[in-house]
C-alpha cells in the first residue's frame, strides 16, 4: 500500500484547490523542488506530480519542472496534465515518470489507451475522474455522461493495469471519503486502483487501507500534508500497518 503525496503544479506554483474549482486555487509550497524535497526528506517513495495547465488546456506546460524533480531525486514518480497523444506521452516518460498519467485521452481517444498500454504495461495508469459518479475531464472542467462504473469496466478490458480513481465532489474539503462508491468503482475494474480525494485523517487512511483485497494499492495525499493535519511518514506508517 504506497502513499502518493501529490505535487499539483499551475502555472510553475504547487498549488491546491478545492473540488476542481480553478477559483479556491491556493499556493502551497515555494517551487515543485522544494516541495519534493520536502517530501522525499519525510519518506517519499513516490510523488504523484500533475501539470495542471496541460490537464486543463491539453497543452503540458510543466514538464521541466518534472524533470527536474527526476534529475534531482532517485524517489519514482507518476506524472500526468495534458497528455493527449503519443509523442507527449513519451515526452513524459522521457522527462523521468515512472509512470505516465492519462486522463482525458481514455474517454476521446481509447485508441490511444490501446497503444500506451502495448507501449508502457504497468508504466502507465488511466485517470478516472468523477463527480458524483460521472466522469469529468478536461482539467475537471467538463462533465460527461459517463458514469465511472462504466468507465473502469472498459478499460479493464483494453489492458490498463492501473487506475486512478478521484473523487472530485469531496476532493481537496478533507471531508472523509466514500468507501461505498470506492468499493464499487474497484470491484467494476477489478486489477489495481490508486484512491484520491477528500482524504482528511489517519483514519481515512486506514479505511481505504482496509480495501487492499478490493485491489486498493495506493493513497494520493495533498491538502492534509500541506496543511500539517499529518505527516506523509505517519500517513505511510497507517497505511502499511493496516494493509499489512
């Protein structure tokens, strides 16, 4: 069970914000660096880096800082904001993601899934945004009729070996989770499932912990990190004491 403290940079800032809403945007931390450093010294393994600009505008326009982040540290990183083709993804891999995120792409182009997939295995991992169960895209801007549910189940069948799940409506409140809604969106994928949003204690933590053999592996942690409401190292004590 891996604890991925995110790293959400806009416009060159490491920001947070609330339920996707561009208008709560709040700078967190002086520069992506510093904020890496400050986390891989608390017990990184990995960092989840998104560039927001390109999640929102298709166009990556942080990709040196992710760079940066690789050529400074030995910690893995997942990485993704605007990968909406072939050669940006391997501008990705290139720049030193372990892992490659795609979001927008498996609803506009699953052809391109099938090809990412062939080319980086479990190198990369679908992002499936939801809002009160219907995936969202587009930076979170836009919302679609596809229900999440549907959404893991088809990509299970074209090969992804990771998703990502985020639940927009409670992301950034530190308002708990939904473990229902989890579980479902989980057992309709059925390989493994990276959980984000709303996450506000230990106790979430350990709740989400607890799903591991719903194929629950990982915990992306932001706004409770920045905020001091725990530690990244506490946070990672949790969550491999209860999986364990």
């Amino acid at each position: 069970m891996i604890v991925y403290p995110a790293i959400d940079i806009y416009q060159g800032r490491v920001v947070r914000m609330t339920r996707g809403d561009f208008s709560t945007v709040e700078e967190v931390a002086s520069s992506p660096l510093e904020a890496a450093k400050r986390l891989v010294s608390d017990g990184a393994e990995w960092l989840h880096i998104v560039d927001i600009d390109g999640a929102r505008t298709g166009t990556p326009g942080n990709i040196d800082a992710i760079r940066q982040i690789a050529n400074r540290f030995t910690v893995q990183i997942q990485a993704g904001g605007g990968i909406r083709d072939f050669d940006t993804a391997e501008r990705f891999a290139e720049a030193g993601a372990s892992r490659i995120v795609v979001g927008t792409a498996a609803i506009e182009d699953p052809e391109l899934i099938g090809r990412l997939v062939d080319r980086h295995a479990d190198g990369l991992a679908v992002s499936v945004d939801a809002r009160h169960g219907m995936v969202v895209t587009t930076g979170w801007t836009e919302t679609t009729e596809i229900r999440a549910i549907d959404l893991m189940q088809r990509l299970a069948v074209e090969g992804v070996a990771i998703v990502i799940y985020t639940n927009v409506s409670v992301d950034g409140t530190l308002q708990g989770i939904d473990l229902p809604g989890l579980e479902a969106v989980a057992r309709a994928f059925g390989g493994d499932v990276i959980y984000s949003g709303g996450i506000g204690s230990l106790d979430d933590i350990r709740a989400i912990a607890r799903l591991r053999h719903r194929g629950i592996r990982g915990i992306i942690v932001g706004r409770a990190i920045y905020l001091g409401t725990f530690s990244l190292r506490d946070a990672v004590d949790a969550a491999r004491s209860t999986a364990a």
